[in-house]
C-alpha cells in the first residue's frame, strides 16, 4: 500500500524533485549568478550559494547557441534525472545550484554529460566536508 498524499518523505531520501528543491524565481537566479561561486566544467558551469532554508535547491539554464528547444529541453531532463538519482544528494549542504549549460553540451552524449556532471556536483560535498 503507498504512504498517505499528505506525508511527504523527507527532502533528499527519495528519487523526486520536489517543487522545494526547485530555484523558481528570478531573484534566486540573480543572487547566485552574482554573489555565489562557480565551478567550470567542458559541458557546464556550476554556480552555488549557501541558503537558509535547510536543503539544497537546484535551478538549470540554457541558452539558444546550446542548441534549438528540442535539444535544450533533452539536457534540462537528463540534468533533472542524473540529480534525482544521484546518491550523495542527500549529503549536499543547503545551497542552491544553478547549472549553466555550455553550448558544447548540446553535441555531448548522455555518459559523459553525466559523468561530468557528477564531478562537478560531488566536489561541492567533498569541499563543504573539508572546510
């Protein structure tokens, strides 16, 4: 029998990306393109910011020189996928992220997109425990 509607596993635990974990609004987007850091890949750069509200957040943009909204739309769900299935997300401090596509990524297949990615992302818990 499924768990009741009204109670939600906790944030990270399962595979869903809740509209909690999602940078919405356009001043989020701003504040960590301006004030947070960045981590540069070959496919993507990963902007970060730590925030108050206890879990991470996850926005992604792409611009048209990645490729046409067929293309751009195929990496929002590969990066929505390869996130909600990673592991280690429950390890990741509160902050939200912001993945920047490159227009490289637009010609890259799914396995190196991933593996890429996933550096990027696991860095950020790697270098949170270190500090």
């Amino acid at each position: 029998m499924p768990p009741p509607q009204d109670s939600p596993a906790p944030m990270g635990r399962d595979e869903r990306l809740r509209e909690a974990e999602r940078l919405r609004r356009r001043a989020d987007y701003l504040r960590c393109y301006r004030t947070g850091r960045r981590r540069h890949g070959s496919l993507a750069i990963l902007y970060f910011i730590p925030n108050q509200l206890g879990h991470p957040r996850i926005g992604i943009t792409a611009s048209r020189k990645v490729g046409k909204a067929v293309v751009r739309h195929r990496l929002k769900r590969r990066i929505k996928e390869t996130y909600r299935r990673w592991k280690r997300r429950g390890s990741l401090p509160a902050m939200d992220l912001i993945v920047h596509l490159k227009p490289e990524a637009g010609a890259a297949d799914f396995p190196a997109f991933r593996g890429e990615l996933l550096r990027l992302l696991g860095g950020l818990i790697e270098r949170d425990t270190t500090s």
